[in-house]
C-alpha cells in the first residue's frame, strides 16, 4: 500500500487532501502543530490515519525531531501544504508578519524535505501547495509576505526537481485555486473538495518527465 505524508493537515486544503487520499486507500500521515475534531475523526477511519501532532514546520528542531521519529517507511507521496497568509501592504507593513511567512511558507517545506530526503526513491512524488501569487509576471502589488515566500518555494521546487530526478523523485509545484477555507475567512469560489479533486489529478498525471512544473489544480501550466 501507498504511504502518503501531508504537512498542515488539520484544516482546510491539507484536512481535505487527507479525506480524499484516505479514501482512495493510502496510509495516511497527517502532520500539523496541533490536531482538530475533523482530523481526529480520520484516525478511526479504513485504513486509519496516523496524526502526527507538535509538528512545526518553522522550527528546525520540531522537523528534525520528526524526522527521526518517522521510522522505516518509504514515502510515495510527499505533500508540502502547510502554510500562513498575511494581508501585507506597504503602508502599514510588519517586517515580523513577512519573515513568518518565509519562514513558513518558503523555509518550510525545505526543512521538511531534507529532514525525509532518506524516504524518498524511485516513484515518490513531492507536491509544494504554493499559489499563483507567486507568479512574478501577474504580480499587481501588495501580499509582499506571501507572494515572496511563494516564489521562494516555487525556486525551491524547481532545484529539487533537478536534484532528486536522479533519484526518481518527481516534483510539481501546484496552485489550488481561490479555496474557501479559514485563511481567507470562506470567501474562495472553489470548494476545498472540488480543489483536492484537481490536485489529486495532477498528481496522479505528475512523471519524471514532467517534474518541475508550475501548474493549476485544474492543469493550466502558470508563467512564473
């Protein structure tokens, strides 16, 4: 059976990508800093979902600490989700509230990788949930915080593209639409379902010979 981790999995798109994977029969790990009745209840679930809680994506020493504790298995598919959004502008700008989201959104998913590297091989899968926010040529202002962390991590996942294809490890990088969840207080158009549906495609269609894309949930490559 297949071994899926999703990181910032206690709501919204990370809960939701659980649900689904679950459903389609994978081991499940589920790692967030603190669970949710919602995740809680998908550990009772066919097959059950391992939670993995005090999992601080921003700390070096929580990813380490939870790295060693993993164990054995190797990891089929890696999805890199966990994330914060701040509504920046320049003109009433926290410096503190822009490097959390770098240290989050962007260093996050770096210090997970290289905590699991060793649980990856031939046919595993890395997904980053970055936003096409980050795309540099539509940039029309403001969201400095989480439009520099996005870009950052889409640069971190285009080198991991190119330094684990040796490995066999494919990478894509991947926006999930405007979803309703908690970070924009539920104004999204898209459902987190209809959302997870698209990306479980992509990823389903995601090769070797397609690593290091930038894509929608719906396929659409975007301009970086």
């Amino acid at each position: 059976m297949s071994t899926a981790l999703v990181t910032g999995a206690n709501r919204g798109i990370g809960l939701e990508l659980v649900r689904q994977l679950q459903a389609k029969g994978l081991d499940v790990i589920a790692t967030c800093r603190s669970s949710s009745d919602s995740l809680d209840e998908l550990e009772t679930g066919t097959p059950p979902v391992r939670v993995e809680t005090g999992v601080d994506v921003a700390s070096n020493t929580s990813v380490a600490e939870f790295g060693k504790k993993l164990g054995a298995p190797k990891i089929d598919l890696l999805v890199l989700n966990a994330g914060v959004m701040n509504l920046d502008v320049i003109f009433d700008l926290s410096i503190e509230k822009v490097q959390k989201q770098i240290e989050v959104n962007a260093l996050g998913p770096l210090r997970v990788v290289a905590a699991l590297v060793d649980k990856l091989g031939e046919g595993s899968k890395i997904v980053i949930i970055t936003s096409q926010l980050a795309s540099i040529e539509n940039n029309n202002g403001g969201l400095y915080g989480y439009r520099m962390s996005k870009a950052a991590v889409n640069q971190c996942g285009r080198s991991l593209a190119r330094d684990l294809e040796p490995r066999g490890v494919a990478v894509a990088m991947l926006h999930p639409g405007f979803v309703a969840t908690d970070m924009n207080a539920h104004q999204g158009p898209v459902s987190a379902e209809t959302s997870v549906r698209g990306l479980l495609e992509q990823i389903a269609a995601l090769s070797i010979e397609t690593t290091g894309q930038y894509r929608d949930f719906e396929g659409a490559e975007l301009p970086w």
